[in-house]
C-alpha cells in the first residue's frame, strides 16, 4: 500500500480491486458482505496512515471514476459532476479552465473528488459541503443510491458517509460563472502557500490534527509553542516549516508515524489540558490500543 499513500508507507493487502464500471463495484460489494470480508475504499491515499502489517481484506480502489461533465443549470450556474477517483486538484483546475468559480480553495490539495466529499474537506474558508448539489454512491448491501445533501448531514470535517461502508461514484457541484484568469491566480497563491506550509517538501499527509477553536489557536500552532519542529522517531519528523504535518524523511515507517503523531497529542494534552482530534485516519492492521 505504499504505492497508493501520500505518505508511502504501509504494508500488503490482501485483495486490491481497481474496478473500472458500478457493475464491478456492485460485484466486489457484494462479494464482500456475502464473504464478510472486510472492506476498504480508497482513494487519493491522503489523509490514511496504513499499518505496516497491511490491510486485511479486500481494497476497492476508485481511480478509474474519473470522469467530468458541465450542465448548464436554468439559473445561471453549472452542474459540475465529477467521478470520486478524480483527483481533487484535478477537479478545480477543470473548474478554472470552463471560466467556473468555487473549486479555487481546494486546488493543489491531495487526494480525490470522493475522499473530499467523505471528509468534507475545508480549507481557507471553504468546505466541499458549501457546493455539493448530490452525490451518488453505493451503499453496504450494493444497491445504488442518488443522494442530496442536507445541510445538517455536514459538520466541520464531518460527512454522512463517515462510518459505513459505502463507496462513493460520483460528485456534483454547483459552481458559478467566473474568470479562469482571475481564478488560477487565486490557484495559484493557495498552492504558493501549501509549499510554504511544506505540503510538497516530502511525503506526508497535510495536517495530522484538526483545528479546534475552543482551544483558542490552530493545532499547528499549539504545537509549535511547545517547541515540537522538528521533532523525529526513526524516519517521521515535524515538518520544519509547520507544526502539524508530520513527513516522510524517506525511510519512515507507519510505525514511526504513528509514533510522531501520539507524542504530539499526548504533550499537547499534558502542558495544555487539549486532546487534538487527529485528521489523519488508521487503516489496515494496527493494534487494538491503536
């Protein structure tokens, strides 16, 4: 699974479908509930930390979802219906190329169309929940599903589609007229910024922590007040340019990220009192204290 992580860490799986039709997905589903295999849908790889040891079962890859598609909406806006296995980043720049505004805010941000809508990802202001118009999936049983959002169905950084296992096909946003000039230099200073951030230095999986605003600063600034840049266990380090991402220096291992990643949330929560809530998910085979 190294191969298919920003971090590039993490051992086998043991079943690794890349299915390119909903048929085949509704197979594997299928499958899966009738075996009672685990399953596992991935997507872009950001955002997981896969256990050394692996994933047991089954791993649905969404890559080949990748299509896109522009409806004229009566209104003045478009429908922009994006597959899940479509790399976010990619989506925005389509966005910007069709003159279309509202995809600017999560340009150069790993990871797909699918694990976006799964997180709900937000970034400078903005959540993917703020232009989700529906979404269609695949639910546990394999049967097929249109859904449209409701707005209490989103939190920050939380989705309906967090804890099931459901595979997710295709996105559509809702997305006004704009200027592609105006919109890639706005692309452009949000990926200036994420360089700044140390976003592309090395492999890593952006911020580890949520924010969280009762604790009264951003999690990568608590942590740096406690003197943690540039902390490191074997191959994992504190990124130098900012506080809550941890990297890949090249021979870390899941282990070692993980073991970064509990060091800052236990001395975070000895000197401050504050339990950071981490972004970052366990995937695969970890220990049951884990």
């Amino acid at each position: 699974m190294w191969k298919h992580t920003t971090f590039q860490v993490g051992g086998p799986a043991d079943l690794y479908f890349r299915p390119e039709t909903v048929d085949e997905v509704t197979q594997i589903v299928h499958a899966a509930r009738e075996e009672n295999i685990p399953l596992f849908v991935l997507g872009g790889g950001a955002n997981i930390l896969v256990s050394d040891r692996g994933i047991r079962g089954i791993v649905l890859d969404t890559a080949a979802f990748a299509s896109v598609r522009f409806e004229a909406q009566a209104d003045g806006s478009m429908l922009f219906r994006a597959g899940a296995g479509m790399a976010v980043s990619d989506a925005s720049a389509e966005a910007a190329g069709q003159n279309l505004s509202g995809m600017a805010f999560i340009y150069a941000m790993p990871g797909s169309v699918g694990g976006a809508v799964w997180m709900n990802a937000r970034c400078y202001g903005a959540s993917i929940s703020d232009i989700l118009v529906h979404v269609d999936y695949i639910d546990e049983a394999g049967s097929f599903h249109h859904y449209i959002p409701q707005a209490e169905d989103f939190a920050y950084k939380i989705s309906p589609f967090q804890g099931r296992r459901t595979v997710i096909l295709e996105a559509a946003f809702r997305l006004l007229p704009g200027s592609a000039e105006l919109l890639w230099k706005e692309m452009r200073e949000v990926e200036a910024d994420r360089r700044k951030k140390g976003h592309f230095a090395a492999p890593c999986a952006g911020s580890v922590f949520k924010n969280n605003r009762e604790f009264g600063a951003p999690s990568g600034r608590i942590i740096d007040g406690l003197g943690l840049r540039g902390f490191s266990i074997g191959g994992a380090k504190v990124s130098d340019l900012h506080a809550n991402i941890v990297v890949n220096t090249g021979s870390a291992t899941a282990a070692d990220i993980k073991a970064v990643m509990d060091h800052l949330q236990q001395s975070v929560l000895r000197e401050r009192g504050f339990l950071l809530d981490p972004e970052v998910l366990l995937v695969g085979e970890w220990d049951a204290k884990d």
